[in-house]
C-alpha cells in the first residue's frame, strides 16, 4: 500500500507519541523550564472528557462506547472507542500552542488515520482535515462537537469536491454511560 507523505508522517507521530519514554533530554529541563499545559486553551475540549454511549441521533441503540480521558499532566486528550459493530479507534488530542490550534489523529483497527486540527468556535470544537478514500481520492472531513443539555453532539461531513457541497457523515449523541 503506498502511503502518502502526510499519512507516513501521522503515523511516525503516532508511533513515537505512543512509544517515548522519557530520557536525558525531558530530565535535563528545570520544573521551571517545562512547558505547561495549565492555559485556559488546553482546556476547551475538557467537555468531552468523560465515559459515554454514543448513539446515532433518533436512535435508543448504542452504536459505541467512548471513554477520553486526561493523559499526560492533561495536555492530552485520548478517546478510547468501541463501536456495537468491532470498529474500534483511539485519538489523541492536544492543543498546539505554537500554532493556536487544537490536533487530533484518529486511528482504528480497520487501519484508518485521520488527522485533523481547528479551534473552538462559538463552544463548539471545530476540526477539519483531510484523508484519502480506498481510491486514492482526496476526501474533506470536519467534524464538530458541541456541548447539550444531556451530553455531547459530535457530527461529520465529508466532501469529495474540494469542499464546494458538503455531505453528512455521521451525527451522534453521546450521554453518560451507565
């Protein structure tokens, strides 16, 4: 399978992230000298943070379970998901500072990577990106997630044009998991 540069590069980030201990270079900076994750921004998408059921809007079925969860002194968000069909994924969320935008990569069991970045707009996390499908077309991807009176809405569209039209992907509810 050939891979494109972007993709390659999701994926080494993936690898290392998951993979890195730590060692002389982490040690050798003072507490003072350690960047920190305690900003107002490294905290807008601590709404999701919790364990759920994901269900499809209208539907009284679980379609997954999702737990996200605080790693690393909380800079980092990860989502553990579980879908009722096998699918199953993880992400790895964390604000970049650098570039005032928040990253996520997704990846699953069925060998997909998602990568993709945004901002919070108006309350609601806001990430778009790109992946290719199983014809090598480029396909647009922006996902949202809003905070609701009993949970979290997470939607997707998807565009194949460039992002001239836009179509639905998937709209899910989460509630808390009892």
């Amino acid at each position: 399978m050939k891979m494109s540069p972007k993709l390659k590069l999701g994926v080494v980030c993936v690898f290392i992230f998951l993979t890195w201990k730590p060692g002389p270079l982490s040690a050798s900076f003072s507490a003072s000298e350690q960047p920190s994750c305690g900003a107002p921004e490294y905290k807008e998408f601590d709404f999701w943070v919790g364990d759920w059921g994901a269900f499809e809007a209208g539907s009284t079925t679980p379609a997954a379970r999702v737990q996200v969860d605080r790693l690393l002194d909380g800079c980092v968000l990860r989502e553990q998901y579980a879908g009722a069909d096998g699918h199953k994924g993880q992400s790895l969320s964390i604000y970049d500072s650098s570039r005032k935008v928040w990253h996520q990569s997704w990846f699953t069991n069925r060998g997909e990577l998602l990568v993709i970045e945004g901002t919070l707009q108006s309350g609601a996390m806001v990430l778009t990106g790109a992946d290719r499908l199983a014809d090598g077309k480029e396909r647009r991807v922006r996902g949202i997630w809003k905070p609701e009176a009993n949970g979290i809405r997470e939607t997707a569209v998807t565009s194949t044009d460039g992002g001239k039209t836009w179509t639905p992907w998937f709209d899910l509810i989460f509630r808390p998991h009892r």
